[in-house]
C-alpha cells in the first residue's frame, strides 16, 4: 500500500521595509501604494497559497540618532491593508503581526473578528510582544512591563506551572471574547477578571465562519515553544537548515500531547527565501548577487555597529573586523531587535571572519544570511518538499526579495512542480484559512 505524500503548506510575506528587498533593482515597487499589496496577495492566491502575511513596526527605527533609512518609506497599519485586500480575494487568508502590549483586548478582538467577518473566515493573528521603552514612548505608556517582567517571546510563563504573562492571557481573553456569542447567534455578556485584564460587557460580532481566528507565533525559547503547543495554531521560525529544523519541530510536536492536543494541530513553517535559474549553477550566482545587494557596505557596517555599540564610521567594510569587544546597552540603535548577547555574536563573528579569511562585509553576509532555496524550479520544488516528508516542517512562509513582483517566478514554476509531485492542492477545498491548513474550527467554550 503507498502512502500519499504529506501535503505542504504555504504562504507569502510582504517583505516591508528591512533589507531582504533589494531596493536598488528597478522591478522594486512602493511600500505605501495599495497595488503593491494587491499585487503580492493576488500573485499568492493564484498559486493556492494559505495566507498572506504582514508584519509591524510601531515607531521608525533610528541608529545613531537619526531614521534608520529603510524606515523613511513608511509602513501602513496592517488590518486596514488586509481589509482592503479581502475585497479583491476571495480565498487567500490574511494574517497581519498586531502587538498585545499596545493594544486591549476588547478592541484588537473586535478589529480582528472584523477582518474574520469581512473577509468570511480568513484572518490571522501573528501575536508578538514588546519591552522596548522606545517604542513605548508612542504610546506615553506608564508603567508598561520591562524585559523582566514581559519576556519578548510572546505568552511564555517564566517557569513552569507559573501564570502565564500578560500576552497569554491577552490571547485567552480575546477567545472568550469571540466566545461570548453561542454558535447559532445569540449574544451573552462576558466577564473576565485576571492578573492583567479586568473587563466585562457584551462583545459587539457572532463567530465568524471558521469561529476564532488563526493564532500564529513567532518565538524559539523554551517558554515561546510551551505557548506554541499549549495555544498556537501555526508556528513562525528561523530555523533554515534541515538538521536545525527537524530539532525544533520534534521539540514542539512533542509538547502538545500535555495539552490535550495532535500533532497535526499546530503547524510549524520557517520563513524561507529563494532564488530560481535555468539551472543551479545559475541560480547560485543569482544568489550571490542577490546577497550583495542586500548588504550593501553601508548596511553591512550598520549591523556590524548594532553588534558593537559604537560608531565604527572610520572603518573599511572591506577591511577586518574591530579588535575592541562590543559596548553593551549603549543605545546606538533603537527599535530594532536584537539577534543575542553582544559578545557573544561578536566572537562568533571573529571566529567565522578569521576562519575564511572574511571582510566586515563579507562576515555580515555570511553571518546575517538565512540560506535560501536556491536552484533551478525542480531543484527547489524538491528541496521544500524534501523538507516536509523529513518533518522538519510543515510549510514555508515565502519571503520574495523583490516587492511586489518577487512571487510571481515561484508560482508560475515552482509551484506547477509541488502538484506534479503530489504534494501541493491543485484547488482550493475550503473557503476559510483553518481549512487550508487542516486545522478543525475551536470548540465553542460559551
């Protein structure tokens, strides 16, 4: 008897504005402009994709004291992007990265409901957390948590058997919310009062048609990974290579049988570039230029100086890495987030830089690069499929490098190559975002 190959799942980030797009390539569009968006949503709905994905950004970036540049191009507020685009979709989900910290859980559960309704089951929740009193200042927050006392990762308890944080239970009184509505319709008050929230009344929208909307997390700790078993439905992760993916998807799996749960109920799927040629000798080149583009010497010695601490304006980025270790907690940059302990990376980086005989710049490529699916469409349609049948993920969450058109080369090549294998959907079975991903509708707890 054969066994059907396991499916894989798929979806496509709107890169925004961080330096996977290269913006010197004249096929680059506007950050801003709804076409962009539409473009890139309707490009991943012809090829049969899960959902489109919008990340957030709260407050430009500075370095140094001034804008970071990629920030100058703006970024619109996301739902209002991916309402706009369910009225020129009709099966695609739409997932956008909205902050528990500055934002409430009646109002963020209503938007979101919305976005469900609208688009008739479609929306997800990319839930993320912040202690970053610089972004806060937009906000004129008093008293919002520190790193201390709100871990980044979103949802963590700090050990087991402890409350969960303020992010949890931001994602636990929003499901009561969406709740508070029996299935066939009839309104009933809410009232939830815990450590973080104490809040009652009635909420304004029934369930929508796959009931809650998607819940997605990003995070690689041990407490991030509990949340993701004990409430997630889909998995975002950095994880790039096969052996590091299949660890971390074990890892998760493995925790949801404490939580009553299956492992096909919670979907793991890394964030992935690629680069398509006529064959991979060419692709491998694309490649490599690609990667110069995206680190070009001036982004190349602001990260090395996001790593330092100190204005390293005087050095060559064709020149040696600095003798001097890292400055922590200087300040130097603002609102972005940080990849580790300064020290720590900075001898990684020297020990990477001496063993190959690297420049700053070529240590930053190096260093900074997630290895993308590189090669000729068969090679790359079966490298993602290699992928899923060696569980090391369930899908990808695609990241073009060129915006709005970088998708329209996988879908026309790569995905044609997926059906043939047998194992990307050839149509749409289901018309909400929980059916694209074999995830059942949550259980009405009234």
């Amino acid at each position: 008897m054969t066994t059907a190959p396991k499916q894989l799942h798929l979806a496509a980030h709107f890169p925004g504005v961080d330096s996977t797009t290269v913006w010197a390539d004249p096929r680059s569009g506007s950050q801003i402009d709804f076409s962009s968006f539409e473009h890139l949503a309707r490009t991943a709905e012809r090829g049969l994709f899960d959902f489109f994905f919008l990340a957030e950004e709260l407050r430009l970036r500075e370095h140094n004291g001034l804008i970071h540049d990629l920030d100058v191009v703006g970024r619109p507020e996301s739902l209002t992007v991916l309402n706009a685009l369910a009225a020129v979709t009709d099966r695609l989900g739409l997932a956008a990265t909205v902050n528990a910290t500055f934002n409430e859980p009646f109002e963020l559960a209503r938007r979101l409901a919305t976005l469900d309704h609208l688009s008739e089951g479609r929306a997800g929740w990319n839930v993320v957390t912040s202690a970053d009193a610089f972004t806060g200042e937009n906000f004129r927050r008093c008293g919002y948590p520190d790193r201390a006392g709100l871990p980044q990762v979103l949802g963590s308890a700090r050990t087991a058997g402890t409350p969960l944080t303020r992010a949890a239970e931001f994602v636990a009184t929003a499901r009561e919310l969406w709740d508070s509505w029996t299935p066939d319709g009839v309104p009933r008050p809410f009232a939830h009062h815990g450590e973080h929230f104490s809040i009652e009344g009635e909420f304004t929208l029934p369930r929508s048609p796959q009931g809650h909307p998607v819940v997605i997390q990003a995070g690689d700790s041990p407490e991030g990974r509990e949340f993701a078993a004990s409430a997630a439905d889909v998995v975002l992760t950095r994880h790039g290579t096969l052996e590091a993916g299949r660890a971390f998807y074990a890892d998760v799996k493995a925790r949801l049988a404490k939580y009553g749960r299956g492992p096909d109920e919670l979907k793991i799927m890394p964030g992935a570039g690629f680069v398509l040629g006529e064959t991979d000798a060419e692709a491998r080149e694309k490649a490599a230029a690609i990667r110069l583009q995206q680190v070009s010497p001036q982004n190349a010695m602001l990260a090395l100086e996001q790593v330092w601490g100190r204005d390293l304006s005087s050095f060559d980025p064709d020149g040696p890495l600095p003798e001097a270790d890292p400055v922590p907690d200087t300040g130097l940059g603002q609102g972005r987030v940080r990849q580790g302990d300064p020290l720590t990376v900075a001898a990684r980086w020297r020990a990477l830089s001496q063993a190959k005989g690297l420049s700053i710049r070529q240590t930053v490529i190096e260093a900074t690069s997630r290895q993308p699916f590189t090669g000729s469409p068969a090679t790359v349609a079966a490298e993602l499929a290699g992928f899923v049948a060696a569980g090391a993920a369930d899908g990808f969450v695609l990241v073009p490098h060129l915006t709005p058109g970088g998708l329209d080369e996988f879908v026309d090549r790569v995905v044609p190559l997926l059906q043939e294998r047998g194992v990307f959907r050839s149509a749409y079975t289901g018309s909400t975002l929980r059916s694209h991903l074999g995830l059942a509708e949550p259980v009405w707890k009234g």
